[in-house]
C-alpha cells in the first residue's frame, strides 16, 4: 500500500441517488448529513485519495449513478470484448466495490444492476469482494429493513450463482446503512479492513493480548480523526452499541484538543512513545503531542482513549476496578503501538 500510484481502489457503484457521494462525503470529508441534500448527481467519477496513516491509504472512486460502468451502458456501444477490457481497466486495483441500494426505492432495478455488477466483477476477478450497502434504512422500521435484507439476498444469490463458476465461493457481504447514524462509518470499516487483508490477522493477535494483558473488556483500534476502526476485539461485551461510545468518545476527545491544543491538528513527526511516564494522567498528554481522554460511564465502566503514532487511536473498555491499572495498561499500549507500526512497516516493505 506504499505506492502512491498503485493505490488499492474502493469503488462506490450503484443507481442514481442511491447515496454514494453522501457516503463518500460523510465518512470522508465529514459533511454534516443533512447537507447531502444540497449535492449534485454526480456526472462523472471522481477520485477521492484517502491517506489515513503511512500503511492505510486507498482511493474511492465515486461512479455516476446514471450509467452502468461494468454494464452495458457505461461502455455505450462497445462491444461484448471492449466492454471486459473496460470492466477490466475499472478493476484493476479493486480493493473492493462498495454497491449502494436506496432502501426507500423500488429495489428490482437496483438488484437487476447488483446483478450485472457482481458477476461483471467476478468475471475479472472472482476473489473481488463486493460489500452491499442497503442504504437509507433510517427511513423504515426493523421488521421492513429484515424483509429487505432477505429479498435482495435471496434474489441476487439465487441468479448470481447459476451465472458465475460454481466452484469460486461468492464473495457479497450485506449490510445495513444510514447516514444519520454510525452504521456506514461500521459498514465503511469492513471495507477498509478489506484493503488490509495481510496485516489484519497479526494487528488483531496484538489487539487480543493487549485486552487480555491488560484486562481489558473491549478494544478497538481506529484510524485517528475518522470513525473508521481497523480491529476489534472483546473480553466480555458488557454493553450493546459499544462501538457508537467508543466513537463518539474519540470525537469528544480530538473536539477538546481542537479548543484547548490546536496543536494536535498541526503535529509533524511524532516521537514514537517509549514509556508511560510521557503521557499526562487525563484529558490530553501535551508533552508527547497524543491525546489520550479517560471518561468514566454512569455504570463502573471506564472508556480510556489514547492517540498513538501513526495516526492510530485505541480506544479501551474497562471495568472501573481494572483501570487502577493504568500504569500497566499504559505500558502495554506502548508496546502494542510499538508492534503494530513493524507489522504495518513488513507488510508495506514487503509489498514493495
Ligand atoms: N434518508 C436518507 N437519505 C439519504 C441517505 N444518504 C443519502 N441520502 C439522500 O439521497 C439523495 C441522493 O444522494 P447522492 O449522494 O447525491 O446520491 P448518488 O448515489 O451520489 O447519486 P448520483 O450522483 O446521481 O449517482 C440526497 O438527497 C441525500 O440527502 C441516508 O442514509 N438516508
Ligand atoms: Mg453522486
């Protein structure tokens, strides 16, 4: 992933007004939901170079809803040969496609493209994820958003495998998703952990030693200043919408340092933390230029965010009697950032 020009892609496919450059917009260059109603039909696709860290760096390319880029029309008048070179040249470097589907509209069109655009996929390349994202969900009850789920499953599968080679597993991932909630940012990180395929089962052992060392309920690692994590691993879930705390807690965290330490938008070159003694007790650690926020929930839970190098933030659920530990929780952080930095840094020398 250290190539810049050989970015791994994302590409955002689906009917016009199904909501792709909303999703682009929101997750990526924080839009406010609401303002969505105020984009353009997007006319052609537009490149969005996203640069979380060092190691995560991809493209998202968001296609104009109006033409099939894998189908027939986006390759208006080509031919069955011309249109696999095009299908081809569209997926090179396909991370994986993200296929956007408004809940709230007739869904048979929309399947009938999902269609087209799975085994067009497939057809180039049959390991190629393609996460669904059923979108606009705000806008029905539970009961409507399970019927939806299990008809255009039922439907897409159904066709999909009496036209593609039986013996490939299909690789199609549902999810539900709105944006005026955290559930496209969730939906939006299994993508990208997608984009990490080689580095994520060894980020997810040191994720399970830290929790386990360190006695913790529940880890996650975020991309820093994105609601976006990369692993998650749990103890014991002793809450439901774990994730939405843990989210909003980093919000809370980088909004507070955007008052009372400009600094931390403006950091260059961070130290990389060698002991615990660099980081302050609280709200933000100045001397090391990493945030780090201890909030104490009305239960006996306790949600410890730390800022580490690389623009990665871990975010630790624990029970109130485990934090006593801080000092030990401080010094296996350090270490599980230390680690995480050489399995990111072998996984892109090795790339190269
Ligand atoms: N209720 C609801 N509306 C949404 C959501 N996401 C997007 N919208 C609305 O859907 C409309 C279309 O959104 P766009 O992002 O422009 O759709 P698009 O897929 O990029 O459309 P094209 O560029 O024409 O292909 C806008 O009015 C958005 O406000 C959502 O999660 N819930
Ligand atoms: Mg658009």
């Amino acid at each position: 992933m250290d190539d810049i020009d050989g970015l791994p892609k994302v590409l955002l496919m689906g009917l016009k007004k199904s909501g792709k450059t909303s999703i682009q917009k929101v997750v990526f260059d924080n839009l406010p939901p609401h303002d969505s109603i105020n984009l353009k039909t997007t006319v052609q696709p537009e490149k969005t170079t996203v640069k979380s860290n060092e190691f995560v760096k991809f493209e998202v390319w968001d296609f104009p809803g109006q033409s099939d880029p894998l189908g027939g029309s986006g390759a208006a008048g080509a031919s069955g040969g011309n249109r696999s070179t095009i299908a081809a040249n569209i997926l090179e470097n396909c991370g994986a496609i993200v296929f956007v589907m408004d809940c709230t509209d007739n869904l048979e069109d929309a399947t009938k493209r999902l269609i087209e655009t799975v085994c067009a996929a497939h057809a180039v390349n049959p390991d190629l994820c393609v996460e669904v994202f059923l979108h606009k969900v705000d806008a029905l009850n539970e009961v409507q958003q399970n019927d939806h789920l299990l008809q255009v499953r039922r439907s897409v599968e159904d066709v999909v495998k009496g036209r593609i080679d039986g013996k490939r597993q299909l690789r199609l991932s549902f999810n539900l998703t709105s944006i005026y909630d955290h559930s496209v940012f969730q939906a939006f990180s299994v993508v990208v952990q997608k984009l990490i395929r080689t580095q994520l089962p060894y980020v997810l052992e040191l994720l399970g030693m830290l929790n386990g060392n360190s006695q913790l309920d529940l880890t996650y690692l975020f991309l820093s200043r994105s609601k976006i994590f990369i692993g998650e691993v749990e103890r014991n879930r002793t809450r439901t919408r774990t994730y939405d705390l843990c989210s909003d807690a980093i919000d809370v965290m980088m909004r507070v340092e955007g008052i009372y330490g400009g600094h931390l938008f403006a950091k260059k070159n961070l130290p990389q933390i060698k002991n615990s003694q660099q980081e302050g007790d609280a709200s933000s650690a100045v001397g090391a230029h990493l945030a780090s926020s201890v909030f104490h929930l009305s239960s006996d839970d306790v949600i410890y965010v730390r800022e580490l190098p690389n623009e990665l933030t871990v975010v630790m659920m624990l029970r109130d009697d485990a934090f006593q530990n801080k000092a030990l929780i401080d010094f296996n952080v350090n270490v599980f950032s230390n680690a995480v930095s050489e399995v990111f840094q072998a996984g892109s020398s090795n790339s190269r």
